[in-house]
C-alpha cells in the first residue's frame, strides 16, 4: 500500500512539473542590425575611436622621434642635457600611456560613449523582449545569436521579427 502510494505521489509531481513551459529564442545581432539607430551609434563609436586613436598614435610617434633625436644626439649632450631630454621622453610616454588609458581604458571615455549610446536601445530591445513574453506567456526567451549552447533550434521558436514590430521596425 505505501509503494502504491508513493508511486502515485511520485507520479503526480512529475505530471505537475512536466507541464508545458513556453521558450523562444530571440536572435539578438538579426534584431540589432535592424535598427537603425544601433547602426548609427555603432557609426558614432568607430569615429570617436579613430579619432582617439589618431591622437595616442601621435602622441607615440612624438615620443618616438624624441628618443631617436636623443640617440643620435647621444655623444654630444653633457650629462645634465642627457637627464633632461630623457625626463622629457618618459614624460612624453607617460602621457600618451595615460591618454590611452582615459580614451580606451575600462571606465575611459569610448566605454562612457558606448554606454550613453547603446544602453537606451538596448533597454528598448529588453522592453519588446519582456512585454511579448508577457502577451505571449513565454516563460523564456534565450538569445541564440551570443547562446553557443544551442546546437538546433526550430525556426518556428525565433520571435525576432515580432520583436522588431514592437520596436516599429517591421521586417
């Protein structure tokens, strides 16, 4: 009797648990290349990027040229004169180290930039995502475009052009 019991217990929770769950999966690069906002703020960022760039690689260059200068003016600078124009190089390196570090440092100004332009977007993503596994009573909604995990998944399951029309981006 408490076998049967039992099994008949073990079984209703494994037919409770088993209830269908509702998934889908979301491609998160299809639906961020079809907006075009992303796309501009992706613009925005290499320009700041290359610009900053450009700036630390001249920086660099100067302290390059200064050291050579120094090196072949070796043999002829005083002891003192040596000293000095080697402060002025290691200063000069110093700096273009910290300009690197405040453009593309983990809290320099291309992280901040990135942050301003592409958290607004990415919360709207986020919105769409939430409200239609809300209307649609997913319980999960992966994204197989950063999931390395998921070998196949049905076509039928990818919710990424309904997530582009609650963005107003229809595909």
């Amino acid at each position: 009797m408490k076998k049967v019991l039992l099994i008949a217990i073990v079984f209703a929770a494994c037919a409770f648990g088993a209830s269908a769950q509702k998934f889908a999966l979301v491609d998160m690069e299809y639906i961020l290349k079809n907006v075009p906002s992303y796309e501009m703020a992706n613009e925005q960022l290499n320009q700041f990027s290359l610009r900053w760039q450009k700036e630390v690689e001249a920086i660099t260059r100067e302290a390059e040229t200064m050291y050579k200068n120094y090196q072949a003016d070796l043999v002829f600078l005083t002891d003192e004169q040596k000293k000095q124009r080697e402060t002025e190089i290691v200063a000069k390196e110093k700096e273009a180290v910290e300009l690197r570090n405040k453009y593309f440092g983990p809290e320099g100004d291309l992280y901040k930039k990135r942050q301003s332009l592409m958290k607004p977007i990415q919360d709207d993503v986020y919105n769409a995502i939430k409200k239609l596994a809300e209307e649609r009573g997913y319980q999960a909604i992966f994204d197989r475009a950063s999931s390395t995990d998921i070998v196949f998944a049905s076509p039928r399951i990818d919710v990424s052009n309904e997530v582009l029309d609650k963005l107003g981006y229809s595909k």
